[in-house]
C-alpha cells in the first residue's frame, strides 16, 4: 500500500520471518516427538508371525559386558584377591565345616576337663580314704634306687671340703627324693625352682657341683638328660644388632634337659653402656628360666661381691633363681688334701716329706696375687710332673745309671726336690715378677 512507511513495511517482513521460523521449529519437535512414540510402541509390542521384532542387538546372546552369563562366577581379576570370591554354596559349606571344627574342639575341650575332674575326685577320694600307716617305702631305697646316694658319694670323693656346698646339694637331693615319694603315694607335686647361683672364687669346685647336680636331676627325672653345658659372654652376646639373639638360642637349646652354667655371669650387663648387646641375652634368659623351667636349669657363677651386683641390676634374675650357693676359699690343709686326690688319680705316689714342702709352697703362693685354689694345685702337679720326669730321664737315660733301666717306683714317684724346684722360684724371684711363680 502507499499509506505504508518503507519502515513498516520491514517491521511486517520481519515479523513474518519469525513467526515462519517458529512454525517450522514447532513442526520439527512435534515430528520427533511422534516418532519416538511410534519407534516404542513398535520396540515393546508382541512380534506378530512373519513380523520381525525390533531388538536392542541384533544377536539375543549378545551381552554388552561379556560373552558369560552375568550371574555365572568368572572369578576374580586379581590373583591375590581370588580367594574373596567364589560360589554362594561352596562359602556356605566352608562355613558350615568351620563351624562344626570349633564345636567338636569345644566339645573335646569339655570332655577332657571333665575327666580331669573325674580324676582329681577319684585321687581325693583315695588320699581320703588311705590309712597314714600305708607304707611309702624308705628313704634310702629311693636314695639308693635312682642312684642319688651314687651321685653323692662321687661329690664328697671328688671334692675335699666344702662341707656347707655339699650340705646344700644333699638338701636339694631330700628334696627331690620326698617330692618323687610323695607323687608315688598321688600327692600333689610341683616342680621345685632349681635354678642356681654358685659363688665363690676361681678354682672352688662350682663347675664340679654343677656337673653332680646335673647328674642328679636326670637320676630323679628332673632333666632328661642331666649335662651340663658351660657358657660365657662370648658364647651368648653378639657382636652386632641380630646376631645376639641366634647365639643364646644356640646355647640354650644345646642345654635343654640339662643344666647351663654361665660362668662370670656378671659380663652379660655392662651398666655403663645402654647399648650394650648382653641386655638382649639376659632377656632371654630369664624368659627361659620362667617358661621352660621344667627342662633346663640355668647356674650362674661368678664372684660374690660381682654376682650381688648384678643381681642389684637384673632382680629378675635374682628372684628366679631358687638355690644360692656360697663356695669359700679352701685352706692349706685342704689345698694339700687337694693334692692327694689328684695324685691318686693320677696314679703317682708321694710321700709325707713331699707333701711337708708343698705343704710350704701352697701357703707361699696363697700371699701372691691370682691365686685360684685347686686349680694352683694342679698347676703346681703339674710342674712337680714335670720335674719328676726330668730328673728321672737324667739320672737313667743321661747318667746312664742301673744300665738305664727304671722301675715302676721310679716313674710313679714325685720326690720332695721336685716340690722344692716350685718352692725356690717363688722365695728367689724377683718382688716384681713374684705374681708369675
């Protein structure tokens, strides 16, 4: 039309564009729409004969996770986790099987506690009704039939004096042989702590006692096998972290059923460094002495005034051990005594002057410094030994005296000169070098 301005004119046009554009939007919305609805109801609807059915695979068995059923068990992906997975019923029969274990272990625990009441009333009614009269057979039957008397007998042949050592060991011995009396008759009997310390200087007869003590406890069936096995620090402590530990088991296991002497026990703990290895072994040591006491008997020895300080740093130690016996120095006399008892085993005769001179020389030597009781004596046996040998092969093999033949006298005796060679080093060597006569 004229009338209209060349501005309404592009506003007209404009407003058509638009209203075209929707249209056909609407249309395209409307379209999709109704094919989604006709493309479902096709999808879920029954096949009908000669009617294929539309199918979200083309294959029925196509599975998008996998060509196996997915409530089939394929196992885990994970070798170390494997063992979480597996079948519903085979999960529920272990179960079942692990359930029935932890009742028939419940059950067989309650039988056996059940039979052990049984005894223990039917031990009671025993003991109740037992005459006191009943005989339990005598002492020196059970002293003579295990053979402890035996053991006894050796240690006073053995050893000369100590009368307190060996009272000790028979008391131990009375009580080792009334506990077997007293289980015979089906009393109650508890092992004893026959854990022992052994004090005393170098030389007093403590590896001796240790060794009878251990033939004793396997006599009267407290060791199985009754040896003894001597240790020191070198033989427990290691020298670097790990190796302490594998040495005291060593030790231990080569004592069980016997008795281990640590010898100067005192060396396991060194109180001026914390870091010290020998702690470690001490820790297992009193766990064994606690734990296995019915099959190794621990002996530490040492000298008393070092022993009760270490006892001071390990009362563990102290209060475990049950049996504490004192060895005293022995005296001249029994020094000479000593002497005596090693000569006859020796097979060697001496006679009374002999003995008055070495008599002399033991109570010279017993004034220097590291004097070690029997075993000065057997040094010094030695040395007469050897003196007497000496003398004897000058007088028939290089003086050539009787035509060089010696009698069975001549090469068991020891002379009082072969004594007095002993006695001469000491009263004419230097003051200095005294300490090495």
């Amino acid at each position: 039309s004229g009338s209209v301005s060349k501005e309404g004119a592009y506003l007209q046009f404009h407003i058509c564009c638009v209203y075209i554009s929707y249209s056909i939007e609407t249309m395209k919305l409307s379209a999709a729409f109704t094919l989604l609805c006709i493309a479902s109801a096709s999808a879920f609807a029954p096949a009908t004969p000669g009617q294929a059915s539309t199918q979200l695979f083309q294959n029925a068995n196509q599975n998008p996770f996998g060509n196996a059923k997915s409530l089939d068990y394929v196992g885990g992906g994970d070798a170390e986790n494997e063992k979480n997975y597996g079948r519903l019923a085979e999960k529920l029969n272990e179960a079942d099987i692990e359930r029935r274990k932890i009742l028939d272990e419940a059950d067989r625990r309650e039988r056996a506690a059940e039979i052990r009441r049984e005894e223990r009333l039917a031990k009671i009614a025993y003991m109740v009704d037992m005459p006191d009269s009943t005989p339990a057979g005598t002492v020196d039957e059970f002293m003579f039939k295990e053979g402890v008397q035996d053991q006894l007998d050796k240690l006073d042949h053995d050893l000369v004096g100590l009368l307190a050592v060996k009272k000790r060991v028979k008391e131990i011995a009375a009580l080792l042989v009334l506990d077997k009396m007293r289980r015979k008759l089906g009393f109650e009997t508890a092992v004893p702590s026959l854990h022992m310390s052994f004090t005393g200087a170098p030389g007093t007869g403590k590896t001796t006692v240790a060794v009878r003590m251990g033939q004793i406890l396997a006599k009267m069936g407290y060791a199985r096998r009754g040896h003894v096995v001597l240790a020191t620090r070198d033989d427990l402590v290691g020298q670097y972290v790990g190796h302490t530990a594998p040495k005291t088991k060593e030790m231990i296991k080569k004592a069980m059923g016997g008795v281990l002497l640590v010898d100067e026990a005192y060396y396991l703990y060194n109180a001026a460094n914390d870091r010290d290895y020998g702690q470690e072994s001490i820790e297992i040591l009193l766990n064994v002495m606690e734990n296995n006491s019915d099959d190794l008997v621990v002996a530490v020895a040492g000298y008393k005034d070092r022993m009760d300080k270490f006892f001071s740093y390990i009362p563990g130690m102290m209060s475990r051990i049950g049996n504490h016996i004192d060895f005293p120095n022995y005296s001249s006399e029994e020094l000479v005594q000593i002497a005596a008892v090693m000569s006859r085993d020796l097979e060697y005769d001496i006679d009374d002057a002999a003995y008055a001179t070495f008599h002399e020389y033991i109570k010279e030597r017993m004034e220097l410094p590291f004097f070690s009781n029997a075993r000065t004596v057997r040094n010094a046996m030695d040395r007469a030994r050897m003196n007497s040998a000496i003398r004897t092969f000058e007088k028939y093999a290089i003086n050539g005296e009787n035509g060089g033949m010696c009698s069975v006298a001549d090469l068991k005796n020891i002379s009082s000169d072969d004594f007095q060679v002993l006695l001469d080093d000491i009263l004419n060597a230097d003051v200095n070098k005294r300490i090495f006569a």
